[in-house]
C-alpha cells in the first residue's frame, strides 16, 4: 500500500546514522519500507530493493525480481523498477537467477558498495530520479 512506512521493528532498528536517513528520506519520498536492524526493504513497483552487510563481502544493494514465467501485468512493472534502479545506479552489478521455486523465478542484482555513506548516497538519489521521472514509489 502507498504511504505505509515502518521505520524499524521495536527493539530491532538500526541505530547508524546514514541508515536512519536512508528511512526518513524513504518516508519523506513515499516508499514503503520495513526495517530490521541493518537490513532495510524497500519496495519498488513490485521489485524488492534491499540494503544489508553481506559476509564476507561489505554493505550492498540486493534487487529482486519476478520474472515473467506465469506472471501476471505486475512482473512488467517490478522488472522495469529493477532495471530503472539499477541504472541509476550506475555501478557494476552481479546477477543471480534464483529458480529454487521452479513456479516462482526470480532475478537477483548484488551491487557492491566501498561505504554506507556512498551506498544511502546513491540510493536516495536513485529513488529521487525514479519519483521525480517515472512517477514511481510503491
């Protein structure tokens, strides 16, 4: 649903300061959101746009999305959010096709950041450029 932010589950929110602007500016641009420690979900037009610490690797973007294999008009919208975040971006992006669930393909994007600053940066900008040209925000 439009307009439905959740900054954090109690007792659980992040407590790093870029993160938390990261949620305001979220909030202030209309996303929908859950957030759960250092992991942040963001919604995009059906597309899952997630910011957590991968071992081993450092903070990074994850995308997901539905492919179109017995999917209905949405997966059209939630692979155009992905691509459009993902070009915005700008950066080198890894792929993963996930079809753990045959019936349910899904499309994994990894991009990887040198810092929170750099990726709550690029990010914010991302979903500005996505609401400001595409009208998108759920």
């Amino acid at each position: 649903m439009h307009g439905d932010h959740e900054v954090g589950i109690p007792g659980h929110a992040s407590h790093k300061r870029q993160l938390l602007r990261l949620q305001r500016a979220l909030k202030e641009l209309g996303f929908s959101f859950e957030a759960e420690g250092d992991v942040t979900r963001i919604h995009v037009n059906g597309a899952l746009v997630e910011v957590r610490d991968e071992p081993g690797i450092g903070l990074a973007l994850l995308l997901n999305a539905s492919l179109p294999y017995r999917c209905s008009k949405d997966c059209d919208s939630s692979l155009a959010a992905f691509a459009s975040v993902l070009s915005y971006l700008s950066r080198e992006v890894e792929y993963e096709l996930d079809q753990s669930i045959p019936e349910y393909p899904m499309l994994r994007a990894r991009v990887i950041f040198g810092s929170v600053e750099e990726l709550v940066e690029s990010l914010i900008s991302a979903l500005e450029r996505l609401r400001r040209e595409r009208g998108l925000s759920i």
